[in-house]
C-alpha cells in the first residue's frame, strides 16, 4: 500500500545484476551488500557489523580520489584512480536526509526519516585521471548534496575504493 519515493527502476536493475552475480534466489528487502563481497538479509544486525568490521580490517586504503565542482544542473567531477586496469567508476548523488509520510500499508499515518539517500547513479567504466559529468535531476537543483565516488573490479563487483565529497 505504500511507494517507495526513492525507487528508481535503475536500483532495482542493480540489484538484480547482483542477484546474477550472488546466484541467489531473487531479490529483497532489506538486503545488504557489503562491499560488493557479500549478500545477506539486512536485519541480521550483528552479521551486519561483524562483516563490515572485519572488511574495515582488511582495507588497503581506497584507490581513488575526487574532486567536484557543482552549477545549476551539472556536477563535474575530477577523479585519480590508482588501479592498473580499467574499473567501473560509481557516482552517487546523495540526499543528506529527508522525511517521508506515509499513508497506507505496515507503517500507515508514520513519518520515516530518511538518511544518505543515493538520488542518482551514474556508473563509468574509467582508468587513471579523467573528468566526467552527471546531470542533476531538476528535482534536486536547489537540495543539498553529496558526492560518492566508489570503484569496483568489473568482473567481480568486488569494491576497490571510495572518496566523498560533502556539502555540493
């Protein structure tokens, strides 16, 4: 009884590629994946940050870094990736916070709150130094935003690396 506001057909489109790449069942909600590495149900809060701690323990340090420059409907992003072959480039367009109300269904007359919530994904294959631009949908002109930038291997979609860029 209830639309996700956030849904694009993209996301799911990813999430099915990772169902292939998993060889799982289908997809869910809320499913987790950490790092490209490893696909599990979301609410298995304790295998959740048991698996992110030990991958933050076995982190080389990331591979890329960015910089971007914001205008009224563009984001240009300067980025340096430190890998030899070519990766896939992810850019994130991320919305700090928001609330959404919701009318029907499991959490009818609820306000849910809302955090780092990835608007836009652009996804570039890339290698070494370059400049690419993504398009700021007008909904988003005049909100806050973030900059995600993270690379993964194109065969594995294992995550090499990820840099940030706040306040756009």
């Amino acid at each position: 009884g209830w639309k996700d506001v956030f849904s694009k057909a993209e996301f799911s489109e990813r999430q099915q590629q990772y169902a292939s790449h998993f060889a799982a069942s289908g997809v869910y909600t809320p499913q987790v994946i950490v790092n490209g590495a490893t696909e599990f149900v979301g609410s298995a809060e304790s295998k959740l940050n048991n698996t992110v701690w030990q991958s933050l323990q076995n982190n080389k340090g990331s591979d890329i870094s960015i910089s971007a420059t914001k205008n009224a409907t563009t984001v240009t992003v300067d980025y340096n990736i430190n890998e030899p072959d070519a990766v896939l480039l992810n850019l994130a367009l991320v919305e700090p916070e928001a609330s959404t109300q919701v009318k029907r269904g499991e959490n009818g007359g609820s306000t849910l709150h809302h955090v780092n919530i990835v608007r836009e994904l652009t996804t570039v294959e890339a290698k070494g130094k370059g400049t690419t631009t993504i398009e700021i949908p007008k909904e988003l002109s005049a909100m806050p935003l973030e900059l995600i930038a993270f690379t993964q291997q194109k065969t594995t979609f294992k995550i090499l690396g990820a840099d940030k860029k706040q306040s756009l």
